[in-house]
C-alpha cells in the first residue's frame, strides 16, 4: 500500500511539474493549427494514474505513463478533428440535446435524478464534467451519423444468414421446404449445348412465379423435395438455398444433372431456438454496430491522412 502511495504521489509529481521542468503549460500537439494542451492531457490521464502506479519500478512506470499519454493524445486528436468536421458542417449540440440525452440514459437505467447523481459521484464526475463529455459524444454521434452511417447497408439476407448461423451454432437445424424444376443436360454436352440449355432456364425463370410453380414444375419435370436438411444435396446446391428467403425463386443453378430452379416455400429453425422474428432486431443491431465500428475506424483513418497533425510529447 505504501508503495502505490509513493507511486502515485511521484506520478503527480510528474503531471504538475511536466516531467521535472517548470513549465505551467505547453502545447502537445496541434491539429489543422489548432493546438491541445497539457492540462487537456493530464485531465484524462487522472483516472488511469492508479494503473500506471501499480507498475513495480519508477522505469515500469515511467514507460506505462509514456504508453498512455500517446494513447490518450491520439483520442484527443480524433476528438478535436471531430469537432472541426462538426464546425465545418455546422453541426450543433445544444444543452437541450445533453438534457434530453441524460434523462433517456436516466429512464433507460430506472434512476431517479439523485441516484444518477451517486453513480456519477462514485465515478469521480461531476455533473459538469458529464455534461462536458456526453456533449463530446454526442457531437461524434451526429458527425458519423452524417459521415459514416450511409456507407452502412445491413440486408435482410444478411440478417437471416447471421440469424441461421447463430441456428447451426447453438445446433439447431436449418431446413428448407423445397420444390424445383429441372433442365437436364447431359455430361457430355457441349459447350454450344450448355448455353443453350442455360438460356432455355433462364427463359423457364423469366416465366415463373410462387403461385404457378407447382403447376409449372408439373409440366417440365420437377416438383415438391419436401423438406431438405443439412447434407441432403450437394454443398453448391445448399448454399444457393441458404441465399434463398421463403417465399423466393433461385436463378439457374447449375448441378450434376443439369440446371436447377428452386422454389423455397418455407424455412425453419429447430424448435427450442428462437423465431427469426423475435430475434431479427437484436441481430440487425448487433451487425450494424460492428459495421460502423469498422467504418468509423476507416473513416478516422482517413481524416487523419488529410489533416496537418503534430505530436509534441
């Protein structure tokens, strides 16, 4: 305990003396001109310094307080390049938008005003303080809202794929209830051949709907596969269908006998797992999370290259 103590007091030692000299203030680093300061470091270091106390050595130390003060100037760059865009764009946070945010936070966690205030309290904020940073949150949210968000486009399918893996993962079944049409072709057929054949289905396509199907499938050789289970066609032919909605009509599909034309009717997930229905939203929003994760990391990626950034630690 004594040790972290003395550890600590020499850490604070460096932040109010800048590493021994006597400087009260300096600039560590500028973004388009615009310069952060020390003290903005040192503000964010506060509440890591009982990490970097932990170190056992004054060297360990000095090596986890060098690691965070790079780690805590890039987030200061992003921030203020953010806030640049946000100015260039006219885009505003007003104290109305952090009230309004701070009482969804409030009812979203069932907190009574003076309980919020404890929590925060317990985390070393004050209200300014709070208020100070959900402002900068809120700022990033509406710059990659407007930025980011479009370069983000979650598809239905996508949705139901990621629905059905979850399905295999967990070891539910995924089944189709299927019917098809077949346009054979021969093994030894030519090249001239197959494309007559693969026009010759895709005209089939072309003239097919869900509600003539059966009638259609009846006439050209083809008809109800009723329900297909894993393993049960060739993995080409399983994988058209997993890209297939209930209620779709594949393409041509080539196969070992010939071109396929499938008509999903139903699909289904064992019965101890959840509806597509009652999971879809959660799913949507957990893909699209990690979608602007990844395209915020690109799009930072890219302001950074444009900007004229210098670090003066």
């Amino acid at each position: 305990m004594m040790r972290r103590i003395t550890a600590l007091v020499f850490i604070f030692s460096l932040l109010a003396s800048g590493a021994g000299a006597d400087v009260v203030e300096r600039v560590v680093g500028t973004v388009n001109n615009d310069a952060i300061f020390l003290s903005d470091l040192r503000a964010r270091a506060a509440p890591f310094l009982p990490q970097v106390a932990d170190a056992r050595t004054e060297t360990e130390r000095m090596a986890r307080l060098k690691e965070l003060y790079e780690e805590l100037l890039t987030l200061l760059i992003d921030e203020k390049l953010i806030r640049q865009i946000a100015s260039q764009s006219g885009i505003r946070v007003t104290d109305a938008d952090v009230d309004l945010a701070i009482e969804n936070l409030r009812m979203q966690n069932n907190m009574t005003e003076e309980q919020l205030k404890e929590a925060l309290d317990a985390q070393g904020y004050t209200e300014a303080q709070y208020r100070q940073d959900l402002k900068k949150q809120l700022v990033r949210l509406k710059v990659m809202n407007e930025r980011v968000r479009s370069r983000v486009n979650i598809t239905e399918e996508e949705v139901r794929a990621r629905y059905e893996e979850r399905a295999r993962d967990s070891g539910s079944e995924v089944r189709y209830r299927v019917s098809h049409v077949l346009i054979p072709v021969e093994e030894t057929a030519s090249a001239i051949e197959l494309a007559a054949a693969r026009e010759n289905a895709e005209e089939i396509r072309a003239s097919l709907t869900p509600e003539n199907f059966a009638e259609r499938a009846a006439e050209l050789g083809g008809g109800d596969l009723g329900w297909i289970s894993p393993g049960d066609l060739p993995a080409e032919l399983e994988q058209s269908l997993a890209r297939l909605r209930a209620g779709e009509i594949s393409q041509p599909i080539r196969g070992n006998t010939g071109f396929h034309l499938f008509f999903v009717e139903d699909r289904q997930v064992g019965s101890d797992f959840p509806t597509y229905d009652e999971m879809k939203q959660e799913l949507y929003r957990e893909m699209l999370d990690t979608a602007m994760t990844r395209q915020e990391k690109i799009f930072l990626d890219e302001i950074r290259r444009k900007a004229v950034i210098n670090r003066m630690l």
